[in-house]
C-alpha cells in the first residue's frame, strides 16, 4: 500500500481486496492467516466478510452475516428530495410577502441573522432542520419537487435498470 518492499510481506483484507502489504500497513486490513488456521484476526480497519459469531457479556451468541443478499442494492438517496435551485428567492420572497426583516425572521426561527442573510444571497444551503422550519413558516416548498423524467428511456440490461449509456445520447 504504501511503496515499501518488503522481503516477508503480510497478507490482508482490505474491503474485500486480498494484498500483500509491509508490517506497517498490516493495521489497514484484516490479517489472513496462512496455513491450515482459517480464521482471522481483527484490525483496526478491518472489514468483516462472511458470517462470524460472537459472545456477548451476557453469554448468548449472536450470528451475523454481511453477504450480499443477491437483490438490488437500495439507494440511501432515493427518498430525499433535492433542494430547489432558486431556494433562495423563495425565501426571500417569502419573507418579503410576510413583511419581515431579516432579523425578525431569524428571532421567529431561532436562528441567527447572518445564516438568513447568507441563504437569501444562496451562499449556503439550509440543513435539514432549518428548511423545515423555514417550510412550516411560510408554508412553502424548497425541493425541487420533481423526479427525473424517464419517459421514452428504455433499457438494454436485463434486470430493467438504466446505465449511463441508456441515457447519454453519443455523437460521433
């Protein structure tokens, strides 16, 4: 990993990468254990494969499994929804039909005048927790509301999933 050669390297682990690497290094991965021994020891870095059991203070055991379940991997940010791209005169139009200044606003909220300044300017984007307030208050939408139109795309892969070549359009 690092560059150092090594006359006795050690074999890890290293998300599923199986390398050879110098003493140093080892603590990146989990060490695999040469000969008839087949079980592994535990690295700071290590990442598991397979099924383990352990024992818990209690004494019972408990067996997990981290392998792949053979269905399609769910995307974390499937069900969240992007924020508009004029989020900011959203908000300020919102808070000018309200008839409030900044700092008013911002002492409704509970939140500072610089950061409403800053997002009404779009020199920061809200957290999660400040969008939904500044949604309830106004009673107004800052995502984008919408998903990506897939009409007339039609896929090549035989699980019905799109590629990057299913939507990009070639121009030789």
């Amino acid at each position: 990993m690092c560059g150092t050669e090594t006359a006795d390297p050690n074999r890890i682990k290293v998300e599923g990468a199986e390398l050879d690497v110098c003493d140093g290094c080892t603590e990146f991965g989990t060490e695999l254990q040469t000969g008839s021994d087949e079980s592994s020891a535990s690295t700071k870095y290590s990442t598991s494969s397979g099924s383990s059991s352990s024992r818990s203070s209690s004494g019972s055991t408990s067996t997990s499994s981290s392998g792949s379940t053979g269905g399609r991997r769910d995307d974390i940010y499937e069900d969240v929804d992007e924020l508009a791209q004029d989020f900011d005169q959203r908000i300020r139009g919102a808070r000018e039909r309200a008839d409030l200044t900044q700092a008013e606003l911002a002492r409704e909220l509970n939140e500072k005048a610089s950061l409403i300044r800053k997002l009404e300017r779009g020199e920061t984007l809200p957290t999660d927790d400040v969008q939904r307030k500044l949604e309830r208050y106004f009673d107004i939408d800052l995502s984008a509301g919408g998903s990506v139109d897939t009409d007339g795309w039609e896929s090549d892969s035989s699980d019905g999933g799109y590629t990057l070549g299913d939507m990009v359009e070639r121009r030789d």
